[in-house]
C-alpha cells in the first residue's frame, strides 16, 4: 500500500431549518452594500467583485473564498460599482467619481485589470459635463467585437427641484479597452426631472443582441421604456418604445429600507437556446398594493418592438414584499435565474435571500430559498439599490447585501445547480444531495463539501485508481446533520501527483469522485 501524509482541515456547518443553500460570506467590514459581480466566462473559477464604496474582492475558487482590496484613483471612487469582464479576461470596475479637482460625481470612471482583479489602472473616464452629475452607471461588453458600452443618467443638477433642471439618459462605446471613450449621445426623447425619484429618468442597464445590437431599458415619467441601436450605439430611435406602465413609480417605501427602487434590468439571450435573440427586462413595482412588492418580467421576441405583459416571478401566495431584483441568463441554455429579496415567510421586517429560475423563457418560475438565515433591516442604515448575479454553465453566483446586528455583510451562495433545481418539491433526501471536490484539477488544497440530511455514520478515503485506499480521513464518524466541508492539503501528501478518487460513504450508500493531482 502506498503510504502518505495528508494533512485535514474540518469545518462543520451546520444546518439551518430550509437546508436549501450553501452561503459565503465574502465580506463584513466597512459597511459594504450594493454589490456588483462578474465571471470570467473563460476560466470560470475566477470572480471579481465591486461593492460600496471603494471595494474589490476577487475569488479563483468560484467563490468559495475571496481577498479584498480597496480601489483607488485619481479621479476619486464614490459607489455605484458595475464589474464587467471581456473575452480578453481583462475586468473592468465603473464607478462615479469624486476628484479632487472637479465636482463630485462629474463623470464616470472606468479602471481595468488585466491580471484577474490584481492590479488596475488608474482609470479613463466619459462624460465629464462641467458640474453636472454623472450617476447611475451600467456597462456592457459585445463579445463578438469586444466593444464596451456604457449608459447612465447626467442630473442638470443632483437633487433640484428647478423645472429648468432635467435628468437625461447618455450613451458612450470604447473599441480601445477602455483606454478612451466616444462623446456621449442623448438616447431618451422624455427627460426627466432631477429630483432623484419617480419622474427621474434612471435604470439604464445596456444589453447585446445576437447580431451586436445594443438594447437599453429605463424608468421615468412614461413608466418603463426602451430604446435600441443596431450600428454600436451612432443612431438610436427617435422615440421610446413603452414597455410597462410601472405602477406607483421606481421609487418606493420598504420597512426597514432607508432606499428601495424597482428599477429595471435589460439582458438578451444570445446563445443557441430556442429563445435565442429574446430580450428581458426584470423590474420590481407596488402595482399591487404599497404593502405587497412584486417582482416581474416582460419579454420582447420582435428586437424590442411590441413587449409582453408582465409576468410575475415570485410565486407566493402572499401580500409581503420581494424587491431588489437582478436577473442573468445562461447563455448556454437560456435559463434566466433572478435573485431578490423576499418576507413571504415573515409578518415583520424579517427578510430572506430568493433565487428564481425559469427554463421556458420566463413563462414559469421555480422560486427557491437561498438565504440560510433570515436577516432584519435597519431603515437608518443605508442598504444600496441593488443585488446581483452571474450565470455560466453550471454555475449561478448571486451576490447580495444582509444586515448582522447592525453589521453590514455581503454574500454568495455556492450551491451546485443540480441541487438547486430539484428542490421544487422540497422534499429531504436521506443522502447527501452534493458533493463536491474543487478546484479539480489542484496543485494544493482541494475543498470536498458534502451534506447530510439525517445524522450518519461518515467515511472520507482517499483511494488510487486501483482502487487501493491512499488514506483514510474519515473512519467511521457518527455525524449530525449539517453540511460539511473539508480542506485537504495535497502538498503535504507524500504521494505522486496523478489521478485519484474520494470515496464518500455515509451509512451504506457510497459515492466517488475523480480527483487529480498536479504540480
């Protein structure tokens, strides 16, 4: 029998009441809030992340765990933080600014990396105005020609009350890679006003068809609306196109939310899926009652012409709230996947974590509980305007702020997409559900995480593709219910790096995955 040392790192987690999910913390220090995720579709392991005010976090395990920095740059980071990634690997952080020669939030900056969230430039910028504000930014690559664009509101003036003053949606591309950006173009015919509530033109998330169209959706004083461009943002419709009445407006009053809006999100299904070329727009609205949040979805199969009537997403058969909506699409099989905030299960503020999956293009909606615990809100503690959320493959990685004894706190949820999907019925199997070897391949620590569902008898072994057992980690352990994970150290293994397998037993069901080693 070969013979190895194998050093074990045990963390038990044990589980909650839903067992539903399996949360990370990436951060709980400096009030972080209104987060911002990305994907490196190429090397989907690597995640960086933007949160409020100057954050960056970047994990290389997909998730599982993270380091933090803080950005900084000449032109000042202030917030609303939108991580995109192009087919380079390069990441992108957008954010307003607030230099110190100029204005607060006179332009929107964008910082590069072209190491994976390691290292950034000190910044371009776009749409520098004078002092007019420059907020609410959102940005977008087209993969086919690795163009970047942006879209976001510019205030006359942040705040004003003045009838004169007005709020305006303004477009700008880079070919360069961000090095430099064009002049920015108006693409709304109805302005806005500059209070910074409903009759403000705000919400601007640009999307890319499947020929390099650029689509965009907003809210304002015509309710929701949308524009598109099919030659990379020179010309734009001369008119919005409705899309939704939005009733009660973007803007509206959560307890125990200082901030909340509906504002929209615009994504299109680009890959080979049979909704291919299908534009959506996820948004929130108290269209059913102030004390009842909605989140809904309308779609547009026409390159945003005519759009269908909003559909609801969250299934409840309550009148609680569901708000702060994003949504994502895997372009590889089109499913959409939304995360949200909800208190269906809770009379009071108490607020729990949803994830929503469709797979028929937004006809159906399986709704599941993500958050492990509920969390409770504190209306003078501010919260941001939005969570997140990144598909690939087998991957869905939303992001969401929560509230721990006056303690902001921003989340992941790395539950593998198998488990997540069956748990329509809710019902507890007697085995583990998942069980995960990763990264796999590995030239150090390998992390397998597995659940019980019934206090077992466990055993971990490490075997050869013999078949003959390298190590036994786990002998015969009476194990409670909970979800485990466990780090083994392959450095400290006296082994030959190949192909092994871990072997899983609990009671007398066995599971096995192929494990490889390399140096």
């Amino acid at each position: 029998m070969m013979k190895c040392l194998l050093f074990l790192t045990l963390i038990v987690v044990v589980a909650t009441e839903s067992l539903l999910s399996q949360n990370i913390m990436i951060a709980n220090t400096g009030n972080v809030n209104e987060p911002s995720l990305m994907m490196d579709f190429k090397n989907p392991h690597i995640l960086v992340a933007g949160s409020n005010l100057n954050y960056r976090f970047v994990s290389t395990d997909t998730g599982r765990t993270w380091d933090r920095a803080v950005m900084n740059s000449t032109w000042g980071v202030w917030g609303d933080p939108v991580i995109i990634v192009d087919t380079a690997g390069s990441f992108y952080y957008f954010h307003l600014s607030n230099p110190s020669e100029g204005s607060w939030i006179d332009r929107i900056v964008c910082q590069k990396s072209a190491n994976s969230g390691g290292l950034w430039t000190d910044g371009s910028y776009m749409g520098k105005n004078g002092a007019k504000a420059q907020d609410k930014p959102w940005a977008v690559v087209n993969r086919k020609t690795n163009e970047i664009y942006v879209t976001w509101t510019q205030f006359d003036k942040y705040g004003s009350a003045n009838p004169m003053d007005s709020s305006i949606i303004l477009f700008s591309r880079s070919a360069d890679g961000g090095d430099t950006w064009t002049a920015p173009v108006r693409i709304n015919r109805i302005a806005g006003d500059c209070i910074d509530d409903d009759l403000t033109v705000e919400g601007a998330v640009p999307a890319v068809g499947p020929n390099g169209e650029i689509y965009v959706s907003w809210a304002g004083p015509a309710g929701l609306v949308f524009n598109r461009s099919l030659d990379g943002g020179i010309t734009w419709l001369a008119e919005e196109i409705a899309v939704d009445s939005m009733p009660g407006g973007w803007n509206y009053e959560i307890p125990g939310i200082m901030r909340a809006n509906g504002l929209p999100v615009t994504i299109c299904d680009t890959g080979n899926s049979p909704y291919r070329g299908t534009i959506y727009i996820n948004w929130s609205d108290q269209r059913n009652g102030v004390s009842n949040t909605d989140v809904w979805l309308s779609k547009s199969t026409d390159g945003g012409q005519t759009w269908s009537k909003a559909v609801r997403v969250n299934n409840d058969a309550t009148e609680n709230h569901q708000f702060f909506t994003w949504i994502a699409v895997n372009q590889s099989n089109g499913w959409l996947y939304f995360v949200f905030y909800d208190r269906r299960n809770y009379s009071s503020d108490s607020t729990d974590v949803y994830l929503a999956i469709s797979k028929d293009g937004g006809v159906t909606f399986q709704n599941v509980l993500l958050s492990e615990t509920p969390f409770l809100p504190n209306k003078d503690i501010f919260f941001g305007d939005y969570t997140n959320i990144v598909a690939y493959n087998g991957i869905v990685r939303p992001i969401w702020t929560r509230l721990n004894n006056g303690q902001l706190s921003l989340w992941t949820d790395v539950t593998p997409l198998e488990e997540l999907t069956a748990l329509k019925e809710k019902k507890v199997p007697t085995v583990p559900y998942s069980f995960e070897n990763f990264p796999n391949p590995s030239s150090d620590y390998v992390y397998v995480s597995y659940k019980l569902y019934k206090s077992a008898v466990v055993n971990l072994e490490l075997i050869n593709t013999s078949g003959i057992r390298v190590f036994n980690m786990i002998s015969s352990e009476k194990k409670d219910m909970g979800r485990y994970i466990e780090r083994i150290d392959l450095n400290s293994m006296n082994c030959p790096p190949g192909i092994y397998f871990l072997r899983l037993t609990i009671d007398d069901q066995v599971i096995m995955k192929r494990q490889i080693w390399v140096k």
